[in-house]
C-alpha cells in the first residue's frame, strides 16, 4: 500500500534495523521500544488488522509466530510476550498488521 508506513519498510523504503526477513515476512526493531528487546514481526503482504484474517491468509500468522519463536531463541530470551494489538480501542496505532516480540525484563498482567 502507497503510504503504510510498513509496507515502506517492508520495500525498504525507509529504514529500519532489520532482524530477520523471508519472501513472506520482515522482523525489525521497534523505534520506541518498550523492553530491551523489542521486535515488531510483520507479513510483507499489506493486510491492515487482524480482523482481516481469513482462510486465504492465516498462515501467515502461524509463520509470524514461528519467526517470533527463532528470534527469541536467537536473542536467548528467557521468556517473551507476543502482543498483536487489534483496532485502536486495543491500542493499534499503525494499521498494518504486526506482532511485538516483547522480551528481555519482568513483564506484567494485566496489560493496560
Ligand atoms: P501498535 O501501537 O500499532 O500496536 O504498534 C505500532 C508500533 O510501531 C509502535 O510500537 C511504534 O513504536 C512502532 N513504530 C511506529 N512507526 C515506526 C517506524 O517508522 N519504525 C519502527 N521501527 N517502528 C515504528
Ligand atoms: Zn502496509
């Protein structure tokens, strides 16, 4: 999509500190982050919430998942947080869809 500010990542039309990258996917650090390691996982494919999941798509969301788990390992996180956040009433702020690798401090529940 023309002005997403991922899909320009993604075509690495503006920078970004990428982590790990498929055909299908791109893993990048986030630019505000929020715990010491803290990675945002995002299909290439612009897709803008996960309400737009379907039987055409999904498996993509497994291949984030599976990516998040690699980079965990990769980074040795102890434990980790996976967060997609949905529509801005859940706090989406950037409507391509993404996944937070949250990792590397004591997290806590429940979430704002
Ligand atoms: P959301 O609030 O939509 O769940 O998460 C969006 C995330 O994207 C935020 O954590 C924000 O810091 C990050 N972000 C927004 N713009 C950019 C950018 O241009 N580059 C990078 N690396 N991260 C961004
Ligand atoms: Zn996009």
């Amino acid at each position: 999509m023309e002005n997403c500010i991922f899909c320009k990542i993604a075509r690495g039309e503006i920078p970004a500190k990428i982590v790990k990258e498929t055909d299908e996917l791109v893993a990048f650090n986030d630019l505000s982050p929020q715990a010491p390691h803290h990675v945002l996982i995002i299909p290439k494919q612009h897709i803008s919430t996960l309400a737009e999941i379907n039987e055409n798509n999904y498996e993509l969301m497994g291949k984030i998942v599976l990516t998040a788990s690699e980079i965990a390992k990769e980074l040795n996180l102890e434990g980790y947080r996976i967060v997609a956040n949905c529509n801005e009433i859940a706090g989406q702020s950037v409507f391509h869809i993404h996944f937070h690798l949250l990792g590397g401090r004591q997290m806590h529940w429940p979430p704002g």
